[in-house]
C-alpha cells in the first residue's frame, strides 16, 4: 500500500480525493506502528531483513526464487539483504538438491533466537497498540484489516485464474465476517457438523455427540484467555466456525472448523483459519496442532497453505467409518 510514482491508465478513473485520503492512512499506518524508524523492533534491522527472518522461522528451509517471488523483491536486492544477513551469522545458503543453479536459505541457530526475540517484540507492540480496544472493538478491527487484505489482492486472484479485471465500477462480492458467538450459535455449530458430516462423508450420530461435548466448553463462563471460538457469516448468514483451545502452556489447538458447502471456494475457510492463527499468537502459544481425518481433503488443503505440516497418520475407526487419523502442527 506504499506510494507509487507510476501513473496507470486506469488512475485517471480513480477520484483525486480517493487517492488523498488512502495515502493519508498509509502515513498514519506506518507511523503508528514504527516501520519508518532506522531499525525496526528496536534491532539493528530494517522491515526487509525482518520480514525475511519471520518467512524463515516459519519454515525449515526455502529456495531463495520463492522468497523473492512471495515478497515481490528485485533478485539484486534479496541478494544483498541475504548477504548481509549471512555476514551476519543469522542465516546460511545452500545448493538446492533438485537443482545447484538454485539456492537454499534457512535460519542459523543465532537466526532462530533472533527471530524469535523479533517476534516476540511484535506481538507485544500489537498487545500495545490495540490495549485499549474492547473484544468487540479488535473484532471490528481485524475485520476491517480483512477487508482490506481482499480488496487489495482480488485483482491478483483475478489473474491467476485468467480473469479479466473486473471494472472499476463493480463492486467485489462481500467477504466473511467473522465474529465471536451469539446465543443460538453454538447449537448451530453442533447441529450442521452432525448434519454435514453425515451427508458428506457418512458419519454417524457419535461425532455430533463428540462435537457437542467439545462446544459446551465454549458456552460456559471462562477466565482462560487462550480460548476462543467464532462464527462466519456471508451475505448475512453463518457461513462457518473455528475455535481455539488450549492444548498446553505453549501449544494451542485448532478445532471445530466447518465451512457451508454455499460459502467455499469465497475465503471463509482461509480467514477462520487465519483468524485462529492471530489469536494463538496474541495469546502466546508457540504452536499449533490440529487432529483430523485423510479424507477431508479441502480442509487439509487449507491447513497446508496455512503453513501446518503432517507430524503423525494412523488408522482409526470412529463414527462408524474406518478412517486415517492424522495430527497436523504448526509453528507459531
């Protein structure tokens, strides 16, 4: 969202006062959460380097090329930021085993604690930043913050499915807004995962027995704060639901995630999801685990793009139907 000196033939459409007022938020943005000062999170680094160092931590290992293309950086330009990082002790670069032209970078062990410590020093500035927001308040917050993120990036979905761009003129449909639950929505919950399950995969009436024990933890008065639980909605209807409980001191659990059959393929799954992630991450977890079933194929889809990795698989029978148990983690 930074400024641009490119002028495209399609910002003559665009009204000057639109264009003020977006570049004045991108002012007030930056400026709120620190990004103009010489190093950021008080490191000796700029937001480039750490926002390497965070792509890293987040993965065992990944090809230079990738990097590059998922952070839109010139090639000379990674090169020297991935120089001076491995000057520095925090990163080493290998040949890739399928192809030596390419290159592997991952985290040193000095890299891994100093990206841990600028994690750490950026959950507790958003902790500052958003403080003196009610639950409410943050919710419409990160709302917001999800409108934006598609907005933003619904012309690029458009080309990479070979679309036109739409015209300017017509508005994208309404993404999910997520919320916490409201009375009649935890028994929504139980109900369409007893009903789609069974409709979907077969499933007998034990798993919405199980689902109904683990939701009842949800409609009662808590003071753990590392638990959660929220629903989707569409168009004005519920659309899904994901929750996150708490597996140990540093480790939460995803669970209860349910997207309508009406409302997939619109990015309901992939912000419950992402929803989820923040919210272990505010909370202090350090990972993330997740047990479902190989034959939910769409949610596994889902889960990888969201970074899970597969940690164990065993067959199992249960709800009436021999099946694959599989536990899913995540570093957070």
């Amino acid at each position: 969202m930074g400024d641009t000196m490119s002028t495209p033939e399609s910002a003559s459409r665009i009204p000057p006062e639109d264009v003020s007022a977006i570049r004045a938020f991108n002012r007030f943005f930056t400026r709120r959460v620190g990004v103009l000062k010489p190093g950021l999170l008080d490191s000796p680094w700029s937001l480039t380097e750490v926002r390497i160092l965070y792509e890293l931590r987040h993965r065992a290992s990944v090809r230079a090329l990738d990097l590059r293309r998922e952070l839109d950086m010139d090639a000379g330009q990674l090169s020297r930021v991935l120089s001076r990082l491995q000057r520095n002790g925090l990163i080493g670069r290998s040949p890739s085993p399928e192809d030596g032209r390419r290159q592997i970078v991952e985290l040193t062990e000095e890299g891994r604690r100093a990206a841990q410590t600028l994690d750490d020093r950026a959950n507790e500035q958003v902790t500052a930043l958003v403080s003196h927001l009610s639950a409410a308040e943050r919710s419409r917050l990160i709302d917001a913050m999800a409108t934006v993120r598609r907005l933003f990036d619904a012309p690029e979905a458009r080309a990479a499915d070979g679309q036109e761009a739409a015209p300017a003129a017509t508005a994208p449909p309404p993404g999910p807004v997520l919320r916490e639950p409201r009375p009649g929505d935890l028994g929504w919950v139980v109900e369409r995962h007893g009903a789609l399950y069974a409709a979907e995969y077969g499933w007998d009436s034990a798993f919405e027995a199980w689902v109904a024990r683990l939701v009842a933890d949800y409609g009662l008065p808590s003071d753990r704060p590392g638990q959660a639980l929220w629903i989707a909605e569409a168009d004005g209807a519920r659309a899904g639901c994901i929750a996150c409980s708490r597996e140990d001191e540093r480790t939460a659990r995803l669970r209860l995630f349910l997207v309508e059959p009406g409302a997939r393929g619109r990015g309901v799954g992939t912000a419950l999801i992402e929803r989820c992630l923040d919210f272990a991450r505010s909370a202090g977890y350090r990972a993330m685990v997740l047990s479902t079933y190989s034959v939910l194929a769409d949610a596994r889809r889902l889960y990888q793009a969201a970074g899970f990795r597969l940690v164990s698989s065993e067959p199992e029978r249960a709800f009436g139907r021999d099946l694959t148990a599989q536990v899913w983690e995540t570093d957070l």
